[in-house]
C-alpha cells in the first residue's frame, strides 16, 4: 500500500513542471529500452546533473571517460527532468516482464532513484516542496513524527532526574563538555575506535580484501563525519573539529562512517552489486535518493548493532577513556547522561519540518532546538545549519534508523541473524517499504 500511493504521488510530483514530455511521450520513446538501457543513461544523467550542483554526486568510481563527457557538455536541468521521466516509464513498461526477484528488485531501486532525480533536479530549478513531499520524491518514505508536546512530558521528567541550577539544557550541556577528548589525544582515540568497530563488524561479514580508508580532521564544514567513497574498496574518513569532540563520538563516528557503516556499505555495494552483478548503476551514488534512508539508518543502527548497551560503556571505559585523558571512574554517569537524553533526538526531525514548512523562523528554531536537544546555541547553530543546508535530508538519521531497526530486530533474532539482516540490506537492492513489515 505504502509502495502504491508512493508511484501516485511521483506521478502528482511529475505534473508540475510543463518543460517536459507528456508521460505518453515518454512511455513511447521508452518502450524499447533494456533494464541495462536505462541503467547506462542513469549513469549519464547523473553525472550531469552533478555538474549542476557540485554535492549531487556523493561517489563516482566508473570509467573516467564518461564523468569527463558529462563534465564536457552537460544537458540543462529541464533536459534532465525529461531523461528521468523518460527512464521511469521505461522502467514501468518493463516491470511486468521481469520474473526474476533479484531483478525486479533492481528495477524497482533504480525507479526509486531516477524519481529522487526528478525531484531534486526540480528543486534545482527552484520548486519548493512541503517537507513531506520532499522527503518522499527523494528519499521514497515519510518520516512519522512527534509533536513537540511529546517531549515536553520527557523534559519534564529530565528536569527531576538532572539536579543542578539554571535551564535544562545549560546543565547537561556544561555536564557534558566535562567529556571533550582533548585535540592532541584524539587521533589515538578515533584510531582506537574505529579499529574495534572493524573488529566487530569482520566477526559477522566478509570484508574484501584489501578494503581500507584514511582518516583526516578538518573544519569548516556542516557536519560531524563525513565518508568520501573512492571506490577500489577505498574511503576518505573526515572528522569535523569545529567544536569540542566528546568521547562518545568516537563510537559513534568510528561506526557510522567506518563499521558497520558507509565503508562497509559501499564496499558491499561495490563487490556484490556493481562487480558481481556487473549493475553499473551502483558505481554512482547521488546523494539525494532512497538509497540515502538504507546508508544513514544502518550507519545509525550499526553502533548499537555492534556494541551493544554494557559492551559500549566497557569498551569506553576501559580503552578510550585512558586514551583521552579522561577519569574512567566517571564514565557511567556521562553513559547514564546519553540514555536519559536519547529519548529526545526524534525532536530534531519535527523542528526540521516545523523550520523548513515555514511554522517557525530560523531564530525560533534554534531556540527549539536548545530546548529540546539539550543544546549550547553553537552546537544549535550547527545543527540548524546542517538543515538549512541538506533540508528533508537529516530524516534518514533518526527515521532511517528507525526503519531498520524495526527490520532488524523485527521477532527478536539472535545477534547472528541481526547481524545477517544488516548484511541482506546493505549488499541488495533495498527501498525504505524493503523494511516495513
């Protein structure tokens, strides 16, 4: 059902921009085209579109000769809009046919993502979308959410529990920056980390051979951690300075970005998909598709997949903190911080809706987002800036983890078969409905 009024509303999206082909045009000009027709001409489209805007393509490792066609004489956005329309109606007219499951899951991946096309080339050409229709053109879901009410139950239970004077939020902000792993200690912090994500996640999943990535500070950026897939079973791993780091980060990053993460992701999807499978169109990945909700959600849900609840707080205690320069002593208190606050993170998505919907201004929803994030007005400022700057994108965070989470631990399975869900939805072709029961 969730699948059907998903196609409906693609087709209520396609409506809106006169610039191109009636969908009969389209269906016309598509009919003779293969699965592989329509993944070499995604290929191209997406590549040119990248030339439109310099983050669309998140990872390119195919033929150089066709990024420097496309980067050579690149189509305009309406052009673009036509081809993406053109391929889902080639798409469609092939469907019926394909018996084959692991091809029809293919087929429908690469609907999802030529729709995302669709949609955010539109958004290039200046349509604004409500935050809902947004996020299901270029994701394929519709995060549900809770109003603010619902928090303020949870924060006034915070208000009991975290003692202290002054606001919430100053409090376990101050309580919290006692945890900031010192600049000259972090690098042997992350390295630390990350090394024991990697040896966790190799206990469950096959890596390729030869799989590695390198690791960089920088600043200036609108994110935390940033994976730069370059294919080859290679990944940058970018950490962001800007602010104060704390040693819970060092899980979080080390996983998110790492193992069980986008390194593994992208290697899985390279190896098994675009090599084995010989599917091309899994050598680019734009930043703006379904594809998103599978690579931040599992991303999210692998630190608790790999270092469950007690094991987290051992490992941190025993390792990192030492390493940081920290009082291991002190490491429950700041593990029992994070459980009392995490109940809150779901607000962030509401107050994205509620800013970029137009409900409240850019100086209201920093204030929201002090007051329901627990939040120093520059860690506000950052988060703020991250959905000024990516929109509907940070649902595949808290929403995307959700989703998988419910797929994976859906029944109650054994850390074996949790641990081969992730390994199903990372090396196949997934769409967010993929995990609804």
């Amino acid at each position: 059902m969730k699948f059907c009024s998903y196609i409906l509303s693609l087709t209520l999206l396609s409506l809106g921009c006169s610039s191109v082909p009636s969908p009969s045009v389209a269906s016309q000009a598509a009919a003779s085209m293969s699965l592989t027709d329509v993944s070499d001409a995604y290929i191209q489209l997406t590549l040119e579109a990248g030339t439109h805007e310099p983050e669309y393509v998140d990872a390119y490792y195919g033929p150089a000769a066709l990024q420097s066609a496309a980067t050579a004489n690149p189509r305009s956005l309406a052009d673009l809009i036509a081809q993406a329309r053109t391929l889902t109606a080639a798409i469609d007219a092939a469907l019926p046919g394909i018996q084959s499951l692991p091809d029809r899951r293919r087929a429908r991946a690469l609907r999802g993502m030529l729709v995302a096309a669709d949609t955010r080339l539109q958004m290039l050409q200046g349509r604004k979308f409500a935050f809902n229709a947004e996020a299901e053109g270029q994701f394929a879901t519709v995060p549900e959410l809770m109003p603010l009410a619902h928090y303020d139950v949870i924060l006034a239970g915070l208000e009991k529990l975290i003692p202290g004077n002054g606001p919430l939020a100053t409090r376990v902000d101050s309580f919290n920056e006692n945890y900031t792993v010192p600049k000259d200690r972090m690098k042997p912090v992350f390295d630390a980390a990350i090394a024991e994500c990697k040896r966790r996640t190799e206990a469950h999943i096959n890596l390729p051979a030869g799989e590695t990535f390198d690791m960089e500070f920088v600043t200036g950026k609108p994110w935390s951690g940033y994976n730069y897939y370059k294919g080859n079973y290679k990944s940058l791993i970018q950490i962001n300075t800007d602010l104060p780091i704390r040693i819970s980060r060092a899980v979080d990053l080390g996983c998110h970005e790492g193992y069980p993460g986008h390194h593994v992701l992208n290697l899985l999807v390279e190896e098994r998909l675009a090599r084995k499978n010989g599917w091309k169109e899994y050598e680019v990945n734009p930043l703006y598709s379904p594809m998103s909700v599978l690579s931040e959600g599992s991303a999210n849900y692998g630190i608790d997949l790999a270092f469950p609840a007690q094991e987290r707080l051992a490992f941190e205690r025993d390792v990192l903190y030492p390493l940081a320069g920290l009082d291991p002593q002190t490491a429950q208190a700041y593990w029992k911080m994070q459980q009392m606050t995490e109940a809150l993170s779901g607000a962030r998505l509401t107050i994205a809706k509620m800013y970029l919907d137009g409900e409240v201004t850019r100086p209201q929803a920093l204030a929201l987002t002090q007051k329901y994030l627990l939040l120093s007005p520059a860690r506000a400022e950052q988060s703020i800036g991250f959905t000024d700057h990516y929109r509907s994108y940070v649902i595949n965070y808290g929403w995307g983890k959700d989703l998988v989470r419910n797929y994976i631990e859906r029944g109650n399975p054994a850390e074996a078969e949790r641990w081969r869900r992730m390994e199903k939805i990372l090396s196949e072709p997934t769409l967010p409905s993929d995990l609804l029961p």
